[in-house]
C-alpha cells in the first residue's frame, strides 16, 4: 500500500469515528454561508470512497445506501409524473373536447289571445322544475267579441217565436182541408147515389118503352091481317105503323141515355164529374185541393225552421265554443323542464303572440362543445360521443348531429355557445331523453365529450 493510499484510509478512518458535540457544532461566526459549505464538505466526503475500501468490521460500502436512495428518488419521480401527466397524455392521444357543458332547448310560451295575465303558478317556486300539462298562467279577456253569438241567438230567437205561427197555420191548414175534404166526400156520394137512380130510371124507361113497342108490334100484326079482308082501313094501319116505329125509337133513346149515366157514374165513382153546367171537378173539391197544397207549403216552411233552428244551435255552441276561447285561455307546459325567464307579471295585459315565459325542455337534454381544429376536421354527424361529467359522474352516449364550425350559428338554446370561448370550433350532441323527474333538470353542467370516431 502507498503512502497516499494509507492517507486515505487513515481519512476514513478518522471520519468515520464518531464526533463529539463540540466538533459537529458550528461556530456561530460562519453564519448559514458557512453552514452550506460545511455540508457540501461533509456530502463531497462520503460520495468519494472507493468501492473496493471495506470497514474492517466486513460491513458493506457506504455508496450502497447511496444509490438505494438515489433510486427511490427516481422511482417517487416516475410515480408523479405517470400520476399527474397521465391525465394531459390522455387529452392529447384522445379526441375530445376542450369544454362542453350541458344544454337545452328553450320553448317560448306565447299568449293566444288579448287578455290580462291571471298567474296561477306558485310564484315561490317559478323558477323551479316543472311537470308536464302544468298550469302556468291564464289570460281572461273580458272584452272578448260576442257580436256573433249575439247574432246567432237573435236569430235562434226570431226563428223560435215564428215557430208556433208556422204550427198554428198549418193546424188550421189541415182543420179547413179535412173540413173541405169531408164536403167533398159528401158531394161525391150524394152525385154517385143520384146517378145511380138516373140510371134506374132510365133502366125502368127502356122497359116500358120495350112495352110499348111490343104492344104496337102486335097492333101492326093485327091490322095488317084485318087489313086483308077489308076490316081495317089503310090509314088506320099506317097509324098503328107509325106508332110502333115510335115506341122503337124510345126504346132506342132510353138506352143511349142510360149508357150516357153509366159513363157519367162512373166518373163520379173515380173522382171526376160530367155535366154541362159545371166543370169536371166541384168547387168543394178545388177548394180543398187548395187547402191540401197551402198545408204542404206550410209543412215545408215548418221543416226549414226547425233546420234552421237545429243548424243556429249547433252554430251557437260552435261559437260560444269560440268565444270562450277568445276570451278565456290556459297556458300550460307542453313538456317537462324548468322555467328559465318569465317575461309578464299577474295583471299585465298581454297581446295575442306576445311571449309570456320561456321553459327549458329538459327531455331533450344537448351537449355544447367546443373542439380544436384537428378534432373537429375528423368530426362526421352521426358520430358516437360520451359526454363525462366533471363531478365523476357516469358518462353518457350521445350523437353528433350539428356541426357549425366557426359560425356562431343562432338556435334557441338556453346557454349561447359563444360563451365556449377557448377554441372557436363548435359542435353539439344531442343525448338521449332522461327521466326529468329522476334526474332533474341538468343544464349548466360542465365536463368534456370524447368522440369515439365511429358513427352509432
């Protein structure tokens, strides 16, 4: 061994014994420079052993402490940069968003009708979650237009009071024909029972002109035999001649005339009546005729009153319908959702289409994002996306179905998506209906959207 080596170790040696406290205490005239070099000092001194110097006692080398510590450093090391950059590695080699927060649509009552607001909604709770078909607000119109119910009832009313006239004329209609008819039916029967006699008669005439005509037969017989012999003049003969052709022309006339009553009873039996000193049918029976055609009209008259009156009924409820309507209209929610901006007051008067209040739809719940460039060139609609809620909540699917880019484009959101204003590039995801009762009314909401790449 040299002397330097034997230098050394006798170094070692004597740093290696322990100290006392008066020579591991400082002077206090060295202030902290002084403290500083004495540890550098003392670190310079145990990282400059040899590794082939051993204790004599066979203990290892002090630099194996060294390097476990050293090693351990580099361990604790690598341990927080895999924890804290973990999650910035992940942002980068993922395509996500840079902000997204939830959204919704925003339904704008309007009031139907003019009127004055009557609020029936707890105004304590206005701006909370609200259910579906929720009454809201009323509007009444007292001055509602009722000129055409009015109209339709004065109608109603002339058409109900002509009514019983209309009834009474026609009554009295059927009383006068029914009264004409029975004189009619009397005036038939006795003219049949007439005819029906002249017809006897000239039946009982034709027989005893057929007597008559036999008996002067039989006188020509007679005369013509005495006539021969000289009994009966020539003159008487012809007499007795004449007076048969005589009886033989009665007979003859009584029959044309019997044929004559035939024809007219038979025409008195169907209605219709033959004479020469009236017409074919008697004033009794024109006059109920009459009678008969004034009663139809009456009847037709009657008919269209009670259909004009069974159309103004049904015209009026129609209209009232109508009027209460205009007068009267209930504003309730047409989903539920929460109200976002109530833009009247109870006892404000309101025209028809002017905006009462604003209502979230929370049902249809959408997602806001803004994306860098690269992510947004890679973005297709249709595209599935998870939107991971800030508050380590579970993710939930949605779909991409706007792309706008640049544009601001406008929509009738609850939160503008100009306010995203880290990257200028927007898209929105529409997710799935939720169960507002459940889950309640979410927008606002922050977290980040990661965009699978592959359409659902």
């Amino acid at each position: 061994m040299t002397d330097h080596a034997r230098a050394r170790v006798s170094n070692e040696e004597s740093s290696s014994t322990p100290r006392s406290s008066a020579e591991v205490a400082l002077p206090s005239h060295k202030g902290a420079r002084g403290l500083q070099d004495e540890l550098k000092e003392r670190w310079s001194h145990s990282d400059e052993q040899p590794e082939h110097d051993q204790r004599p006692d066979g203990a290892k080398p002090m630099q194996t402490g060294v390097i476990v510590r050293r090693s351990l450093r580099v361990i604790a090391g690598l341990a927080i940069v895999a924890v804290f950059g973990w999650m910035p590695l992940r942002a980068v080699w993922q395509s996500s968003s840079v902000e997204a927060i939830v959204n919704s649509r925003l339904v704008t009552l309007r009031s139907p009708i003019d009127g004055r607001v009557s609020s029936l909604l707890d105004l304590s709770r206005q701006m909370g979650p609200v259910r579906e078909g929720e009454l809201v607000a009323r509007i009444v119109n007292p001055r509602g237009d009722r000129m055409r119910l009015d109209d339709l009832r004065r109608q109603l009313a002339r058409l109900e009071n002509q009514r019983p006239t209309l009834s009474a004329k026609l009554a009295t209609a059927d009383s006068a024909r029914q009264d004409l008819a029975r004189q009619a039916a009397q005036f038939r029967d006795g003219r049949i029972l007439q005819l029906e006699a002249r017809t006897a008669e000239l039946r009982t005439s034709i027989e005893a002109a057929a007597t008559r005509l036999e008996e002067a037969t039989a006188a020509v017989e007679r005369a013509s035999t005495l006539a021969r012999s000289g009994a009966v003049s020539t003159v008487e003969l012809a007499r007795l001649t004449r007076e048969q052709s005589v009886a033989q022309q009665a007979e003859l006339a009584a029959r044309i005339r019997l044929e004559g009553a035939t024809v007219e009873l038979a025409a008195a039996r169907r209605g219709t009546y033959l004479g020469d000193s009236y017409n074919d049918r008697p004033s009794s029976v024109q006059r109920e005729e009459e009678m008969r055609q004034r009663a139809e009209d009456l009847k037709a008259d009657l008919m269209q009153v009670d259909a004009e009156i069974d159309w103004l009924a049904r015209e009026m409820i129609t209209e009232r319908t109508r009027f209460v309507e205009r007068s009267e209209s209930n504003i309730t929610l047409p989903a539920a959702g929460q109200i976002w901006e109530v833009m009247t007051s109870p006892g404000e008067d309101v025209r028809a289409g002017q905006p009462l209040l604003k209502v979230l739809d929370c049902t249809q719940a959408l997602i806001t994002a803004n994306v860098t460039e690269r992510v947004y060139n890679e973005l297709q609609l249709g595209d599935h996306a998870t939107f991971e809620p800030s508050d380590g909540g579970p993710g939930i699917d949605g779909t991409v179905t706007n792309l706008t880019g640049a544009s601001g484009a406008p929509a009738n959101l609850a939160i503008n998506p100009d306010v995203l204003s880290k990257e200028p590039y927007r898209v929105t995801v529409t997710l799935p209906p939720v169960n507002v009762a459940a889950s309640g009314c979410t927008v606002g909401r922050t977290g980040r959207v990661v965009f699978s790449g592959t359409k659902s």
